[in-house]
C-alpha cells in the first residue's frame, strides 16, 4: 500500500528493453537481472515480460495520463 508522499521509482524505456533482451536473447535470470540493473521490486521483472508478451515493445511505455502522440497509435488499446 502507499504511503501518503511516497515516490515511486521509475524506470526508462531503454533499461525495460536491455532487460528484456537479458532474459530472451541471454537467458539471464530475473534475479540476476534485477542485481545487474539496480532493479529493486523482485517482481518488477514478471510483470514486464507479462506486458511485452502481451504488447510488444509497445506495452512497455508509461501510458498514464492522456498522450497527444504514441509511437505506434495503432496498436493503442484503449480500455
């Protein structure tokens, strides 16, 4: 649960996909993944290979708030 003032770490767009290049391309493990990258939240590493499955590349961006521009608006999936 958050705490009220509380910051929550982001990540960029480049370390999500070197990530996941670790884990399909060299069969690193989540654990070794999240050691090499500074990756503090164990689980962080399931739920983006969940949403790159998913979506693609696509899936990985911060798609809070409205955006006046995706990269790929085709592929936006509206909720």
């Amino acid at each position: 649960m958050a705490i009220k003032g509380q910051k929550f770490k982001t990540y960029s767009e480049e370390l999500k996909m070197e990530a996941i290049r670790l884990h399909v391309e060299e069969k690193w493990t989540y654990r070794q993944i999240n050691d090499h990258l500074g990756i503090q939240d164990q689980s962080r590493m399931k739920r983006w290979m969940r949403k790159y499955r998913e979506k693609g590349e696509f899936g990985l961006l911060d798609q809070r708030g409205r955006r006046k521009e995706y990269l790929d608006q085709e592929r936006y999936v509206h909720s």
